[in-house]
C-alpha cells in the first residue's frame, strides 16, 4: 500500500511538471486550487480555535455556542447555568419567556455579563458575582 501511494505520488508529480513546462494555464489552476484549499483550511483552523464574538450576538447564538462546548466537554453543566440564564428573556406585557429562536435582537453579552457582576456585587450576593466573573473568564478566552 505505501509503494502504491509513493507510486501515485511520483505519477502525480510527473504530471504536474509536465503540465508547467507545457502549459501555463495548468500552472495557474493548480495554484488557485491551492490558494481556494488554503483558505478552507484558514476557516475550518478558526473554527477550531472557537473563536467567538460575544459583543455582538442573539441569545439563540449563545444558547448553541454553550451547548456546543457542552457536547465537546469543554464546559460543564455547572459552568454553563449562568450562561443559560443570561439566554433568557421574559415579555413585560405578557410575563411569558420570548423565544430566543424568534428574537433576532443581538446582545453584547460580555457587557451584560459585567453588569450582572456590579448589580450582584451591590446587593452583596458574592457568590453570584463570582459565577458571572467565571462567565467572562470563559468568554474572554474565546473572543474573537
């Protein structure tokens, strides 16, 4: 199998050299096809970094973002509850929760976050305070 794929390898290179020396348009192909390859790789590696904006988006984008790094167990569930609260929202006409799926509304969560932390530090609730203080640790690591 490896003298089948060195083989291939030398087949292929004799080809392309080939095709350099004989035509300038195959020269030109090949490295478009390869500059289109690496910009896939540049966007599959920065999704990998999970790299996110945390300034500037829907709570449906939150709530998939925390269930995501659930399932990859990067965060647990205890880490997560305070991130599924800041997903929440409740009508004041109605008293009912809005559906995040619905609500286009885009949220600088990192600046909620730092809010929530004034608002618990002022009523001295230190633990909820830490919590949301965990919840920036976590998102600074993954800003964009």
């Amino acid at each position: 199998m490896i003298i089948n794929n060195v083989v291939n390898q030398q087949n292929l290179s004799q080809k392309l050299n080939s095709n350099l020396y004989n035509d300038s348009v195959s020269f030109t192909s090949i490295m478009q096809s390869q500059t289109e390859q690496a910009q896939q790789t540049d966007a599959i590696d920065a999704k990998d970094r999970d790299q996110t904006d945390f300034t500037n988006m829907t709570r449906q984008e939150l709530f998939d973002w925390m269930n995501n790094q659930i399932r990859n167990g990067k965060m647990t569930l205890d880490e997560s509850s305070p991130f599924l609260g800041m997903t929440m929202k409740i009508s004041v006409e109605t008293g009912r929760p809005i559906n995040m799926a619905t609500d286009p509304t885009r949220i600088n969560f990192i600046e909620r976050a730092r809010l929530g932390v004034d608002g618990a530090l002022s009523r001295n609730d230190q633990q909820l305070a830490n919590r949301l203080q965990t919840v920036l640790d976590i998102m600074q690591k993954h800003l964009a």
